[in-house]
C-alpha cells in the first residue's frame, strides 16, 4: 500500500445483504462519505424500486453525507462512462476536504471500472452519420455493425436506436478519438457481505412485500404518468419493468408479483457471480460474517483498515 494516496474503502454485497447500514457505520467510524455504486439509485423520482434507503444514511443522529445518488431523470439511460466520470469528480471532492471515501453497492461493473481503472470513451452524438443512417434498414444496420466488430452483446442489436448507437460508437473509435475519463490514483481495500442463499432469499422476498406495501406500484404509476415510456421503464429491469408490465395490462397482479420475486433472486445470484469473477481475476475481498453483529463488523473491517495504514 503507498500512503501517500488516498484510500478507497469498498463494501459490497448482492441485494438485501444489509450492505449500506454496515457502509453507513464505518463511513461514520471513519470520519468518511459514501460514493454509490448502484446503477439505478442515479435516477431521481426511482427510489421504492430502487432501495434508495436514505434512513440507513443516519446514524445515531448523524447524517452521512452521499454522492452520486438522484443525479439522473428518470427515463435517462445512465452510462458506465458517466459513472466513472462521475466518481472521479467525487472522490476528488471528499479527498480534496480531507476525508475518506466510501464506495458502496452492488453494481459489479460500476465498481470494477473504478477499482481497474477502466478506460472508458465519451462518444458524442454524430448528427451526419445518424441522418445517413436513417434510411437503412434493420438488417442493413445488423451487417453494418457486424462488419465493424464480433456481436457478442445481443442488446446493441435488440432495437434500431441501439444499432445505430452501438455504430456510432464503433465509427468514432474507428477514427482513433479517445477523450477518456482520467480515474484518480487510489489505494483500496474491499469488503463484502453476502448471507447465505437461504436467508437471502427470505429477505428479499420479505422486502419485495414491504415495498409493494410502501407503495412501490403507485411511484411506477407516476413515472408513467409523467410521460416516461414503458420501453424506457422496462429497459431498468426487475421492479421497473414487471410492474410496467402490470400496469399496461400485460400481467395480472399475482404473475407480476411472482416473476419479479424469482428475477430479483436471479439477479442477486448474477450479482455473487460477478464479484466471485472479481476474485478469480486478483482482487482481494474481505468478507465479513454476515451473522456477526454490526459492532462486530466493523471492528474486524477498521481493525484491517488500521493495518494496511497504521491508523
């Protein structure tokens, strides 16, 4: 570890894992504030489907400060770029005053382009191309983008907005523009938190009633309401797009409720899948136990923290 760095503190876990009041109390202990790494909790007006629980941001009467939550319109399609270029602006703020940053949530990709550094590219809209575009057809697009690159990810091919995308972006790097986010030099250490597949499972689907109940289906309604398509909604998946689904007719109550409950357990599976993956490929993550109380908790995490920089 060079201390002459700052140093990122880490916490992850999938959904439901209590992973935000565990980063809540060390951010606390640590005299630090939190960098979200949820891909969803950047949209303002999504905060039931999301699990934007700002309660766990008060701790014993202490507001912890929070960055890089509700910083998006609903109906926006939030990019891995941004949030790497968004970090950097926060993370050089906190540090910038003297604090400690940490970086908390579930979302595999924001987080490893953070920790690795990647190098992402800001590819602006390109009017021309996009008019020259217009007129081909589907398949003439498919051929087009095939001829640019190997279609390994199905989802630029899934409708004509995302082909045309997906050519631009490849047009612009064909023309060797590279404006990339420079991410800031950090130490890090990672924690993880994940119950046991069945404990899980139990709070998951005791959390998807509650949120039903705290009115999860009205805030759906709303966006709606307020002009934002159900193609944009569904495109946020699990909450988003099972109660569009039922709020357009398309699923009865019970379906929406049912399928929703089994596609957030599969998420959180694809969530543990990810961060295995960030082992196998060289990070270290510190997993706390996660029946341990919180005191517990953190006194394993600082007591780590202290070490790697005898504080």
């Amino acid at each position: 570890m060079n201390s002459s760095v700052p140093l990122l503190v880490t916490v992850l876990g999938p959904t439901a894992s209590g992973k935000t009041a565990f980063a809540a109390r060390l951010a606390l202990a640590l005299g630090a504030e939190i960098i979200s790494a949820d891909s969803r909790q950047v949209y303002r007006k999504m905060d039931i489907g999301t699990g934007k629980d700002y309660a766990d941001y008060r701790v014993g009467g202490t507001d912890i400060p929070y960055h890089l939550i509700d910083i998006a319109d609903a109906g926006y399609k939030y990019s891995v770029f941004e949030y790497q270029r968004d970090f950097a602006r926060a993370f050089d703020d906190i540090t910038g005053r003297g604090k400690r940053a940490v970086l908390c949530g579930g979302s595999g990709m924001y987080i490893e382009s953070v920790l690795q550094a990647y190098e992402l590219v800001a590819v602006p809209h390109d009017k021309a191309l996009r008019k020259e575009l217009e007129f081909r057809t589907d398949e003439e697009l498919t051929g087009m983008l095939a001829s640019m690159r190997t279609l390994h990810n199905v989802s630029d091919t899934s409708s004509r907005k995302r082909l045309i995308r997906a050519i631009e972006i490849e047009a612009f790097a064909a023309a060797g523009k590279r404006p990339a986010v420079s991410v800031p030099r950090f130490d890090y250490i990672i924690f993880g938190i994940a119950p046991d597949r069945e404990t899980r499972r139990r709070r998951i689907t005791r959390r998807l009633d509650s949120r039903l109940g705290e009115g999860m289906i009205d805030e759906v309604r709303r966006l709606l309401d307020k002009g934002i398509s159900p193609e944009d909604l569904i495109f946020y998946g699990l909450e988003y797009k099972f109660i569009t689904l039922y709020l357009t007719g398309n699923l009865e109550f019970d379906q929406m409720k049912q399928r929703l409950n089994i596609a957030i357990h599969q998420f959180a599976k694809r969530q543990m899948t990810w961060f295995r993956k960030m082992e196998r490929s060289g990070f270290e993550i510190h997993w706390l136990d996660p029946d341990a109380d919180m005191e517990e908790k953190l006194e394993k995490a600082i007591s780590l923290i202290s070490g790697l920089r005898g504080s």
